[in-house]
C-alpha cells in the first residue's frame, strides 16, 4: 500500500476550478498598432478590452500566459479603501484629491467591476458577501469609528462598526478587538475573473499573446519601438502594466515599485457547517495587523481560503507552510492539525506612498502599484489609463495625482524585503505587546 501523498500543491487553488492562465496561440506579430500593453493582468487587459471596444488597434503582451502574474492568484476579495486617512491623503494631495481617491476606490471602483463582469457574463463566482475588517488593537476602534463618520459624510459608503462583544456574529475567534462591516464588499475567483476579461478584450478586437516577453523600448520623434523576443512592434503608444513583476527593461518603473511577496493556503475540505461555524456570513476578513491576514470561505464553502505575509521576501516554501499553519492556527484554534491542500504565492506591488498610480512618464504609460488591492482598482485604472491615451476627459481621475515617488535606496532590486521583514516582526510584536483587552 502506498502512503497518500499530503504535501499541499505549490499552484493556487482557483486554478482548480477555473483552469490555469491558458496560453495564447501564438499570431503573427503585427508591424504596428495604435497601442501595445505590456502586462497582461486585470490592468493590462482591462485597458486593451477599452481601448479596443474604440475602435483602436490593440497589442497585449505578456511574458508568461496572460493572468499568470497575480491576478489569477489573489485572495478574490473585491473592495478596498486606503491605508492612509482622509486627513493624510487631504494634507498630501489637498481635500479635493483625498475626497476623489477615496470615493474612487471605496465606492467607483467596484461599481466598474460589477458592472463590467455582469455586462460580459463573466463567470467567475461573484458574489456580493461584505467584508469584516477586523481590528488588531482595542485602541483602533474609536478613532476608525471616527474616520468611518467622516467618510460616510463625504459618500454613500455602506458602512458600520462591530464592537468586539459582538464580534463572534462574524468570526469565531477572539483573536480580534471588533471591527467595520462593508457590507456591498465582494468575492469571486481570481482566475475566472481574468480569464473571462481577457476574453472580453480579445471579444472588443485586442491582440493578446503570451510567452512575447518585451525586452525593451525605443523611442522615435513620432513613434515606439516595442521590442519582444518574438521582433519589434511600432506603437503609438505604450502602456505599463506590470504591476509587482516589473523587471529591468522598465528602470525607472522598477524603482517605483516594491515586489512584496504575498502567501496563500487553502485548508482540506473542512465542510459548509464547519466553515459556516468559523465566519457565519461568509464574510471576506481583513486585519489590521501591520503584516496582515485575509482569509474567506472557498466560493463553495467548504474550505478556508487564508492569506498574509509569511515573509517579506521569496522565503523556501517549507518555512512559508509553516509560518501559515502558524497564523490560521492563532486566528482559529479550532482548526488545529487540519490539513492544507494548496499553498502558493504571487508578487503584490507596493509603491512608497500606499496608492495606486497612472499617468506618463517619459512618454510611456503606466498604472500600477495597487498595494496590495487590485482586483477593483487594477481593472478600473487599466480603464481610466486607455481612456486617457484616447483623449476622453472620462479619462480624468484623482489616481493621475498621486505619483510614483522613487527612493534612493531602492535602484533596482528590492534588496532591502528582508530587512523589513525584520522590522515590521518587530513592529508586530510591539503592537501584540500593546494590543488592549
Ligand atoms: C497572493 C496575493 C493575494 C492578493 N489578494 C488580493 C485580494 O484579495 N483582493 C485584491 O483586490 N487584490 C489582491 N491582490 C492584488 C491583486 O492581485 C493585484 O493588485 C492585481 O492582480 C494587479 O494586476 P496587474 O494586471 O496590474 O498585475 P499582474 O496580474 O501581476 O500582471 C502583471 C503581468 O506583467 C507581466 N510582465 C512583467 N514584465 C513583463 C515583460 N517584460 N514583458 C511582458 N510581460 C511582462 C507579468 O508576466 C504579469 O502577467 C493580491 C495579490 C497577491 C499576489
């Protein structure tokens, strides 16, 4: 008799049920095109489906099949907000810009991404489930009770707070000092989500091909010289959609943009009682945790699909299992000695203020640096970038405001992720310290 093999597979669950990132067959290259995106993830395919549903002449390049960077290996979780407050983004952008970031990213985002995944029929696993956000420190609560007033003054937000006596309607763990319910927060499976776009922009008229990584960029008075391993395209334009894999060829974007590691497990099948048991609504969770958790039911809810930053850096998969276990085991005890049937990672992009970003630098588009928090905001300024290389003043968004701050210290290489690996167990160990009853 052979032993059952239990060592969790390295490739993301989603995959499972949607299918991997199909590889493109592969078409002639053409001479030229009105647009070539370089990236082809929810950003990257977002802007060709816009760009081409207008008539223009789109080429989306990837260097692996299209959705294999983060987008077909993300948490799922749909929604977002910022980690800096209205009166920090207010004092850095001014209130105006703050007030568009937040809505744009709270409330428009989303919007877009609901409509655009009901107008193509995507069948990803959509569903409206809300979000608990839950608090690491008791001293958190007043002042995020505060933030939410003032933010549900300047929108609609949907929006309220859970105090911690009341938080096991939500989560079956002490682990947390209650926390905000957004309850239009949603789910679907990340790899059914970009494939179905890809779909949609190869349906609007869009070229997509994979394996053609871009090697570099040449610029004429007039025009770009796009080169791939597979021969030069001449483009009008150029949009960066590279996101936490952006590498050499994009200097000034790669120093823009720091690649952290994110880590995700999917536990066996644990059953929709259990699991129901665990998060009662079937709730996306969030911490506030410097090196935070997200976790959530599988889309049918019989798994705990459960995320956070094992390490900074790419950590040896064996520590990253086990720092996991670690973690879903402090946030439900219950779950003790179950086992885990996938384990995986993909690469978020970071930039140095939190934001997103999209706008021209040295004649070549970008939008990128999401932070962490794609699944709406990738799509929505893939959009918003096409627009804007269209001319259309729809085009117009608070994210074309933000920047894309460098660093001295950060020429190339994140050579500095295990470093604030370090730093931030530190930080979390202090906060632990000073957690609150
Ligand atoms: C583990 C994990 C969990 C996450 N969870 C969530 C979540 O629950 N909710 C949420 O909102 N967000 C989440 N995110 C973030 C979200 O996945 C990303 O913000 C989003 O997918 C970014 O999309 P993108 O198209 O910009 O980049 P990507 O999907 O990363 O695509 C970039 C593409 O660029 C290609 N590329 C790079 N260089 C070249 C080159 N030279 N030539 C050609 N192609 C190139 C890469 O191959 C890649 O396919 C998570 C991310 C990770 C990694």
């Amino acid at each position: 008799m052979t032993r059952r093999d239990t060592t969790p597979r390295t490739t993301p669950f989603w995959w499972e049920d949607a299918g991997p990132p199909a590889a493109t067959e592969a078409a002639p290259l053409p001479a030229e095109a009105d647009l070539v995106i370089v990236g082809g993830g929810l950003t990257g395919l977002s802007a060709a489906r816009t760009a081409a549903r207008r008539g223009r002449q789109v080429v989306v390049l990837d260097a692996r099949a299209p959705g294999m960077g983060a987008s077909s290996r993300n948490g799922g979780m749909v929604g977002g907000g910022h980690r800096l407050s209205l009166d920090a983004l207010s004092a850095r952008f001014g209130a105006e810009t703050a007030a568009g970031l937040l809505r744009e990213a709270y409330l428009d985002s989303a919007a877009f991404v609901e409509r655009l995944i009901r107008d193509e029929a995507i069948d990803c696993d959509y569903r409206v489930t809300g979000r608990f956000r839950a608090l690491w420190r008791s001293r958190e609560y007043d002042p995020v009770a505060r933030e939410l007033d003032r933010l549900q003054a300047l929108m609609p937000l949907e929006a309220w707070m859970l105090p911690r006596a009341r938080q096991h309607e939500e989560i079956a763990s002490d682990l947390y000092r209650g926390g905000v319910i957004y309850p239009r927060h949603a789910a679907l499976n990340p790899a059914g989500w970009v494939a179905g776009l890809r779909d949609a922009a190869q349906r609007a008229g869009a070229l997509v091909q994979g394996d053609t990584p871009v090697t570099g960029i040449g610029r004429t008075a007039t025009a770009f010289t796009v080169r791939t391993t597979r021969g030069p395209i001449r483009a009008g334009d150029v949009l960066i959609a590279t996101n936490g894999y952006t590498a050499a060829p994009f200097h000034r974007f790669r120093r823009a943009i720091i690649p952290v590691p994110s880590f995700i497990v999917a536990t066996e099948v644990l059953g929709r009682d259990r699991v129901r048991s665990l998060i009662p609504h079937g709730r996306m969770i969030v911490e506030t945790r410097e090196r935070h958790c997200y976790f959530r039911p599988s889309p049918d809810g019989r798994r705990i699909i459960f995320g956070g930053r094992a390490a900074m850096f790419d950590a040896p998969e064996a520590l990253v299992r086990r720092q996991m276990r670690a973690l879903l085991v402090q946030v439900f005890p219950q779950l003790k000695g179950i086992r885990l049937t996938h384990s995986w990672r993909g690469r978020t992009g970071f930039t140095f203020n939190f934001l997103p970003a999209v706008g021209q630098m040295g004649g070549l588009w970008y939008a990128m640096g999401y932070s962490g928090s794609g699944n709406a905001m990738a799509p929505w300024l893939g959009h918003k970038a096409a627009l804007r290389i269209l001319g259309d003043p729809e085009g117009e968004t608070a994210f074309s405001r933000t920047g894309l701050p460098t660093r001295w210290w950060h020429p190339g290489p994140a050579w500095f992720l295990p470093l604030a690996d370090v730093t931030f167990r530190f930080r979390d160990l202090l906060a632990g310290i000073g957690r609150g009853t």
